[in-house]
C-alpha cells in the first residue's frame, strides 16, 4: 500500500504501545514533540521505556525514561506526563523532561497490582483505576512527592479498563464485562451510575477498552470495547445507551470494524455534519482505533468515515489538542504513523 | 539441543562437542558463545531452553554426591541467561548483518505482498476450477503479479541507488550510497533470473548491473574491483600525480573489465594532461586519453535503456546491436593501431591506455588481469568476448572456466546461489538460500522460484509422504511461521523435521545463528500457516494455545487471530486459561468474566458454591458494596452466568432480610419471604443452598405472630425440607458448616408458621 502524501509511517525498532501529542511549547528548540510508550520486543517485559520524539524525526528520541515493565496507560497534562505499567506502578515525568526528576508510585500492595489501564488527568489529581479494581487518586507532584490515596478497592471483584475524568469532582471508569461506572466525588467517591453497555446478541458481555468525555458535554461518555463497539452513554437517559458502531445491532449502526476498539477520542476536528442539531442531544464525531487496522471517524446514524486502513493492530492513536487536523497512531509493526488531515479531504465528505 | 541433556566432553572444556560437517568445502564456523556458569567441573548435566525473546537458559549441573573439597562451599549448579539477540561472534559473512530491528521491519513489511500474492492465486485457482480449464493459471498475467511482489519486497529490502540530490566531489570514484544487503543481492539475483520476463533477452547486461550493485558483496577477504577502486580512493588525496601511480591504470582496467563506463571516464578526467599548466607539453597525450575516454563512453550495450549517469549506447535489437558493435570495435582497432602512440612522452600513460584498449577489444589475458573475482572475468566475457551468450548452459559452462581461471576467489551464498541457478538446478538454489540467507528468503523467494519454471512448481508442490504428507514450500513456511513465533515448543517440533528430511550434502542443519533473527510475535505468523493446506491450522492452533494469557489485550490480540481464522474451540479454550489465570490471582471479576465469554458453566458452577461460601459469612452491607460489581457483571437476564445467577437473587434476598431484621418491619419480612420462595422455586438454585437459605430464614419466621406465609408456600418449603433429609442419607452430602440441629429448627419453624397459616386462613 502506498502512502498518501498526507500519511508517513516511521518505523522505530521497538514495539510501540502507545503514543501521545505533547503539549508544544513555543520555546522548545526541536518543533512538535510525540511521546511514545515502546518496549523491545527481543529482550522480553524488562526493556520498556517512554521516549520523546520530535515529530520531524521520531526515529531518533529526544529522551527516554526506563519504565520497569511494559507502559499500559500514558496520558499528559501541562505539568508532567504520566505513564502507568502492567507491573502496577505509576511514573511522572515533568515537562522538563528531565528524567532524573522523575517521580514515581511503585505497584504493589499499597498501589496497584497488575496491570493500570485505566488513568487521566484531572487537573489537580490524577485518577488510575487497575485491573485489580482498585481507584486511586494520585496527587501532590509539586513539592517532589506524590501521594496515592486509595478511593476503592473493589478487590478483584471487578477490574478496570479505563478511567476518565469528567469535573474536578466526577470521573468514569469502565472494565471487562461491567460496563461503565460514572463515579462522584461529592456523594461519597461512590459509583453513583452504572451502565452495562450494549452488548448483547450472541457476545455475552464485552470489555470497556476507552472511555472519552468531550470537555462541553460532561454528561456524556463515549465508549469503546469488544467486537467493534462504540456506544455514547449519556447520564440523563443512563438506561439507554446511544450504539455509534457494533456487531450485531440491528441496523442502527454500521460496525466500523469487527474486532477490538481500543481507543476512542470525540473528533474535534471533524465537523458534525448537522451543524444546526449540533447543540442537541446528537452526539459529536468520534474518532477510534482497533485491532483490525482501521482508523476512522463515527456518527451517530451516519457511515462510518475511514481514514486508515492498516494491515496490522493500530493500537493506541491520538489526535493534536493544538491543530487537531493532526493525528498520530502507534502501529502493531513496530511503526508510528502520522496523519496529517487537510482541507480537501474533508470536503470530499 | 533444547530440552535434551547434553553430556559434556573432556575436550578442552568445551560443554557441547560440535563437529563440522567435512563433506562441506568451508564450514562456516559457527558462533561459539563462553558461557560463565561458575560451575567447577565435573559438570554431569546440561539443561537448555527457551526463555522469553532471545534469552536462552542454560542449567550447568554437578554430580548429585560429588566428593567435592570436603566442606568448602562448592556450587552444586547455576542457570544463566544467554541473550542470542545480542550480535555474538558470528561475523563470518561478507556482508554487513542486518541488525535485528532492520529484519523485522523486512518481515512485516513482506506480510501484505504475501497476503497478496496469496489472494491472487486463490483468486486464479478458483476461476479455473469454475471454468473447467486446465488449473495451471495463465502464465503471461502471473509472472506480472510475481513481478510487483518481487519489486514490493525489493524495496523493502533497501534501494540501492544513490540519493539524487546529493553534491559530490568530483574526486569520488565510487559513488556514496546504502550499504548493500546480501538479501537484497539474492532476491535481486532471483528476480532477473527467474520472474522478469521482459528483460529476459538482456540477461548479460542484467548481471552486469548486477555486479555493479552488489561487487562488493564478493568477498572482504579477497581483492575484487570494488575494494581496488576504494583503496585508490582512499589514496587519491596524497597523491601529487595520478598516471605515475600504477594502482590508478589497475583500477582504471578493472572498472573497466566489469564495465563501469561512467567510474573509468570520470577517473580517466583525473589524467595529468588535463591540467591547464600542462596542456600545451602533453597535447598529443591527452588527445589520446580522450580519446580512450570517448571510445569507453559510447561502448554499444544490447540493453532496452540506461539509468541515469550511466555510459553506452543501447540497442535493443541484435541486428542494430551489431551493426554499432562493429562499428565501435573497428574505432578501437584503428586507435590502438595509431601512429600516435609513438609521440605520447609518458610510458605508463601509453601502457595503461593501450591496456585499455585491449579490454575493449575482448583480450582474455588482459580481462583476467584485470579482474580479480571468477564472477568480475565472467561478466567480462558478457560485455567484451561473448556478447550474445544466451542460455544457462552456456552461462554455467562460462562460469566453470572462469573458476578455473580463478581459483582463489573462493565461494560464498552468492557466487554459490549463481551457480545453482546456472546449472538449473532448483534443489541447489533452495539449499543455498535455507544455508546463507534464512528461512526468511526461503518462504518469500519460493514464488520467484514457480514463477514460470514447471519444474521448480512440481517439486515444490509435490506432497512427499517422506514429510509428513506436505511439500517443501509448506515445509519451509512452517519453519517460517515458528521462527517468527521462537518458541521452545516450536523450535523441538521442527528439529525432527530438519533432521529427518534434508539430505546431508544439499542441506545443513538449520543452524542456530538464524534464532537471532527471532523473537516472540505471534502476529504475522498466521498469515503463512494460513498458506499451508496440510499442517498450518494444526500448528497455528498450538501457536496460539502457546501465547501468554497474563494479559487480558494480548488475549484479545490472540482471541483476534482465532476470529479470522474460525478457530472458535481455541478461542474457547484461551478464553478458559485466562479465566483461570486470573481468578486464581484474585481478579475474580476478570476470572468470571473470561469464563462467560467461553460459556464455561462448569466453572462458573464451581465459583459460584466458592462465592456462596463467601458471601454466606459475611452479609454485612458494606462487604456487599464489593460485590456489587461482579454481580452487576453477571447481570440479572444473562442467561450464561450459570450457577452464578442464584447469586443475584442470593444478595437481594439477604440484604432484604438484613433489614426486615433490623427494622422489624411487615412489608420488608414479607418481601424477604417472596426472594426464599423465588430462590427455593427456582431451578439454577443447587440443592445444597436449600439448607443455609432456610437456616437463615429461622428467626424471621419465628420473629413474627401473624404468619408470612401461606399454607401452600409453606408446604412448598416442607417437601424441599423433606428432599434434603433424604438427601442427608446420602454420602456426598455437605451441611455447610451448620449445626447438626439445622434441619430440625428449620422443621420446628416451618411447622409453627403452616400452623399459624392453617388458623388465619378464612
């Protein structure tokens, strides 16, 4: 397959999990900055790291921090990026990225055991939510330390997948089989809605994989999972979930695609192609990646738009807060790609 | 060998004896790796196995009772790690060795032209079938599809042009570019000799590209052009005048012999008679070195076109060809016979000219002067003496004689991979490129191979029982597949193989040198077993079953590839193990889960009398705020939660009389003795929770005067009691830690409760 000019692969010699835009900084000397959870694939789990990468050259990282096993959530924040493993620990790297003033959360006991998939920024306070279910609050970077306060311990029972922030005081978390949980600090740090998904039809049950909450609309939640499934879950009908893609549903959706979601982000860039309904209950364009290569935009009730079609996993992807015309995607084949939206192929929509 | 106790020699503390085959001309040494095991000898056993990635493990241990030192603390044994992936000593190829990351890159790379390429055929055997034609796909449109995949790999593999904008010193002989690749080399080698048709008439000039791309792949001991011309180089800056130095005349003659026009005119500019200062003294000399210059830039080469930068005069057809041939030729004779020569004042200037010209008008004593590789005097003899050898007869008889001629040039994979294709032999190719470049050449190259060769197709297609019942194409893709997958399973399944079928002259072991070249990725493997009729599925089915299950994405990634290829009973059962893996670590949430997913009632049945047991000691509210989860995950109308799903109606029906206790209230007592009913009606309730349920229930029943049940239910709850004390008479019975009086006191409740029931019935 030949790249479109508007699409560069870069191949990296390690495996890429995952991968995120940095905030760019006019002051920084090398131009746009990617982050880039990688480990090498030939030396088994202990070879992981963070590199910073510019985007002019992403074979060659900038800086690089060792993470003690492979990165299974990386998400930034003005102040710091911050990564969390499968070994349960949990790393902030400053905006400096200086990594000797790196600071970390080991996993274990007191932490997390297993893998933490589940983790955002808050502004003040960083939330992890682990496949041990337990929830913690990470805060306190300033003055060196960072304190972990444990919001729930759930243990084993259920395990989280994602975790997303929604206000300063609410936050939704999601995990395998029990759907999504919108969590208020005010009435308790308790779950005060639940909701199930919409699976169904043969897949028993499926598994959250991303959760996303556009910053106009805190009420709603989209969601990505098992089989190809996307649903919008909004807090005020929270029995009936709003399917965008899925297997299986009947007619409501087309599937844009059939395996795993992992990642999905509300597509800023992308215009709602009703522009006057746009302040209705009709929810915005979102963006995802999955297991089968693609990567595309979804509607409510329209066809799904595809910008990708690769021939391996996309697995994690993440679109330029700056100039969201930009996306990156970190590919199964050991490659991130970049993809740069213009004008025109907008307009052929 | 993994897995089998190696005993070790007393040879020079060498742990494993290795012995090289002696029927092979030049073994390739093989990489000899010093382990530190800090074991004092004797050492009685060896133990070897895969680890993750490269990491081999390797266990040295004494004798069980060693009469040791007596007292001092000796080790009795040691494991340790042996990274395979980190380079080691094995730099006896030519080449520059691809590094790791680079090889991967080629084998994802390589994965969708093969999907292709695969699709096509399938594609084309089916509208054969359908049509009742002879299967043999159309040959002229398939060698086309052969052509981009060889072309799409190819690029793959590296580009071995310059960069096109690139400012050089007109000093540089040897243009910079990409290092090339003994992959690349092979697979260009396989291309021209047996996919592209359309240059097939061209087959001289193609080698002779050939060469010019790969010389200096020959050989790093032996001199060939390529090193001549870049110690020149090398030597170029110091020194003061060029045509003095007999290694600038040797070079010009070797560039020349291979023919690189565009290097001998370029060197030909750095002549001494070019200065401005020396011009007028050395006229008739220069004139002559221009001359030469002009003769060597419009030499006739029976080729289509020319890249860019490069000298000659094509011509396509023969007849044209010979026309300008002897044309050019007769110029050459007329400027080697010139009476200008006796004018020209430098002696080594006319020597090495004329030398020159002697080249051009096909002298072989000077041609093998020149060259210095068997394979640099056979492309000679294409451009200077024979060119219109056709035929691989007549190529493979050629290049005996230049072996002959020079003897101590030596083989390697790919003087040894020409003269397979030479002497048309597809059994000599194959063994070279599974010996020299790796079993991934092997499966990517055998479509080059049946391009168009009828033969090569039957033989590698042919099922042989000797195989297990498969052909050597689906053999070598299997070793491909588990290679990508190193797996210490993979690797003993296939060490019968190699040891059962390659005959020993033609094919080495599979030597251990290529295990460096692997690493764990599951990912595209599938794709080639995908391709193997006989055994693929059957071994992808173990591939997979082998993949990790720690982690729940590396599960999906897997449970992903069994979706594609329908293998639903492997999914079922991965899905099983994770269950397992993770409830035994205590994510019982994530165990339940994945056993849903496999509709595994069994298990579920068995957490499910765990869970009871749980859940039956501690009712408090709070400890049911961590169960609310997993209940909320087996869902009330999920019909696969099996056993699980009384336990739904388990917690609605304790936490219900927690309050009709605590508040002694009528309407919560009444609703807690509608969940016992429903729990004691309904079916999925195992018998052995009949008892507890009821137990619990006792002071309920006894708290209140007006009777919450009526006579009905209450005989409902009287023959399931009567069920379990006949029950109780069997052996297999369980009471659940209750006391022995349970049963009574739950009679005795029963019994008040139908009285009181009988009475206030109207």
């Amino acid at each position: 397959m030949a790249d479109s000019p508007s699409f560069r692969r870069h191949p990296l010699a390690s495996s890429v999990d995952l991968v995120r835009w940095l905030p760019s900084s006019s002051t920084s000397p090398s131009g746009r900055l990617l982050a880039a959870a990688v480990h090498d694939p030939t030396s088994g789990p202990a070879a992981s790291s963070i590199h910073l990468l510019p985007l002019s050259d992403p074979g060659s990282p900038l800086a690089s921090l060792p993470l003690p096993s492979r990165a299974t959530a990386l998400r930034c924040s003005p102040a710091a990026l911050a990564a969390a493993t499968s070994s349960g620990s949990l790393h902030f790297l400053p905006s400096s990225f200086d990594s000797d003033a790196a600071v970390s959360v080991p996993g274990g006991a007191g932490f997390h055991v297993g893998p933490v998939r589940g983790l955002d920024c808050g502004g003040e306070e960083w939330v992890t939510a682990g496949e041990d279910g337990r929830v913690h609050l990470v805060g306190g970077a300033a003055d060196g330390r960072v304190v972990a306060r444990r919001l729930w311990d759930g243990k084993g029972m259920s395990g989280y997948e994602a975790a997303r922030w929604a206000s300063p005081v609410e936050f939704a978390t999601g995990g395998a089989g029990c759907g999504v949980q919108w969590w208020d600090r005010r009435k308790g740090d308790a779950v005060v809605a639940q909701c199930n998904g919409i699976w169904g039809r043969g897949i028993v049950t499926g598994m959250v994989h991303s959760i996303d909450i556009h910053p106009s609309r805190k009420h709603i939640c989209v969601v990505g999972g098992s089989s190809g499934t996307i649903f919008a879950w909004d807090l005020r009908w929270p029995q009936q979930p709003i399917p965008l893609s899925g297997v299986g549903l009947n007619g409501t959706a087309e599937p844009a695609c059939e395996s795993e979601v992992w990642e999905v982000l509300f597509d800023t860039y992308t215009q709602s192609s009703d522009i006057i309904s746009s302040a209705s209950a009709r929810i915005l364009p979102v963006m995802m990646c999955s297991e089968d290569g693609i990567l595309a935009v979804v509607e409510q009730d329209e066809r799904p738009f595809e910008l990708l079609a690769e021939a391996c996993a996309i697995n994690s992807f993440d679109i330029d807060p700056q100039n969201p015309s930009d996306v990156v995607c970190a590919l199964e084949w050991e490659s991130i790609g970049v993809l740069t939206r213009g004008r025109d192929a907008m307009a052929e929509e | 060998m993994p897995g089998m106790p190696g005993m070790p020699t007393d040879g020079g503390g060498a742990i494993v004896p290795f012995t090289g085959e002696p029927a092979q001309a030049a073994p390739p040494p093989p990489p000899v790796r010093p382990i530190r095991h800090g074991v004092a000898p004797p050492i009685f056993r060896i133990y070897v196995s895969w680890s993750s990635g490269n990491l081999l493990q390797v266990a040295c241990l004494r004798p069980p009772n060693s009469e040791g030192g007596g007292g001092t603390e000796e080790l009795v044994g040691s494991v340790v790690e042996v990274n395979l992936g980190d380079g080691g000593s094995g730099g006896s190829e030519a080449e520059e060795k691809i590094d790791e990351g680079e090889m991967r890159r080629i084998e994802y790379g390589s994965v969708p032209a093969f999907a292709l390429l695969q699709s096509r055929k399938n594609t084309l055997a089916d509208a054969a079938t359908m049509s009742h034609v002879p299967s043999v796909p159309d040959h002229a449109e398939w060698w086309q599809y052969v052509l981009e995949y060889s072309k799409t790999i190819g690029n793959l593999l590296g580009n071995p042009d310059p960069p096109v904008f690139m400012i050089e010193d007109p000093k540089t002989i040897l243009k910079v570019r990409e290092k090339p690749t003994s992959l690349r080399a092979a697979w260009e080698l396989l291309e021209i000799f047996y996919v592209d048709k359309h240059l097939q008439g061209w087959l001289p000039e193609r080698l002779v590209d050939w060469l010019s791309d790969f010389d200096s792949l020959l050989s790093t001991m032996a001199s060939t052009v390529y090193s001549k011309l870049s110690n020149f180089q090398k030597k170029l800056i110091n020194l003061q005048i060029v045509e003095d130095d007999p290694d600038y005349w040797n070079g010009l003659s070797a560039a020349l012999s291979v023919g690189w026009l565009d290097i001998v005119v370029n060197m030909l500019r750095f002549h001494g008679s070019y200065q401005l200062d020396q011009m007028d003294n050395r006229e008739t000399e220069n004139g002559l070195v221009e001359a030469v210059a002009v003769l060597v830039s419009t030499m006739p080469r029976l080729r289509p076109n020319l890249p860019t930068g490069k000298l000659g005069q094509c011509c396509k057809t023969r007849p044209d060809f010979i026309k300008a041939w002897e044309k050019w030729r007769g110029q050459v004779t007329k400027l080697e016979c010139s009476a200008f020569w006796i004018q020209c004042g430098h002696q080594k200037t006319r020597y090495g000219l004329k030398n020159l010209l002697h080249i051009m008008m096909g002298n072989i004593n000077e041609l093998t002067d020149a060259t210095s590789h068997w394979l640099e005097l056979f492309a000679s003899h294409f451009l200077y003496i024979k060119p219109f050898t056709v035929g691989f007869e007549g190529m493979h008889l050629l290049a005996q004689k230049c072996i002959q001629l020079k003897p101590s040039s030596g083989t390697n994979g790919l003087t040894g991979l020409i003269l397979g294709v030479l002497s048309e032999n597809t059994e000599v190719v194959l063994a070279e490129c599974t010996k020299n470049f790796g079993p991934w050449l092997v499966t990517h190259a055998m479509e080059l191979l049946t391009a168009d060769n009828d033969y090569a197709d039957v033989m590698l297609h042919e099922e042989r029982l000797n195989f297990g019942g498969i052909s050597i194409e689906e053999l070598h893709r299997l070793v491909y597949a588990q290679v990508l997958c190193s797996h210490s399973l993979t690797w003993q399944f296939l060490m019968p193989f190699c040891l059962f079928i390659f005959p020993r002259d033609l094919f080495s072991l599979l030597p251990l040198g290529w295990l460096t070249e692997a690493w764990i990725h599951p990912m595209i493997a599938p794709t080639y077993l995908s391709s193997c009729l006989n055994q693929g599925l059957g071994l992808l089915e173990i591939l997979l079953l082998k993949q990790p299950i720690q982690d729940n994405c590396l599960v999906l990634k897997t449970l992903e590839i069994c979706r594609l290829y329908e293998l639903e009973n492997v999914s079922t059962i991965i899905m099983k193990i994770a269950g397992i893996y993770h409830w035994k670590h205590g994510r019982k949430g994530t165990g339940v889960y994945w056993f849903q997913q496999a509709h595994d009632k069994v298990c579920l049945d068995r957490i499910a009398q765990q869970l009871f047991e749980h859940i039956g000691k501690s009712v408090t509210d709070d400890s049911f705020k961590q169960w609310e989860g997993l209940l909320e995950l087996l869902g009330s109308d999920i019909g696969s939660a099996g056993g699980l799903e009384f336990l739904h109606r388990y917690r609605d029906f304790k936490r219900s009389l927690q309050q009709a206790l605590d508040r002694r209230c009528g309407e919560a007592a009444r609703q807690t003795v509608d969940f016992l009913i429903q729990l004691m009606k309904n079916p999925s309730t195992p018998q052995r929770f009949w008892l507890p349920l009821l137990h619990d229930s006792v002071e309920l029943l006894n708290s209140k005067l007006s009777p919450l049940m009526n006579v009905a239910e209450t005989t409902l709850l009287l023959n399931k009691l009567q069920e379990l004390s006949m029950a109780k008479r069997c052996p297999d019975f369980s009471s659940n830690h209750l006391p022995s009086h349970a049963i009574s006191s739950v009679r005795l409740a029963l019994a008040s409760n139908l009285a009181r029931a009988i009475l206030g019935d109207p």
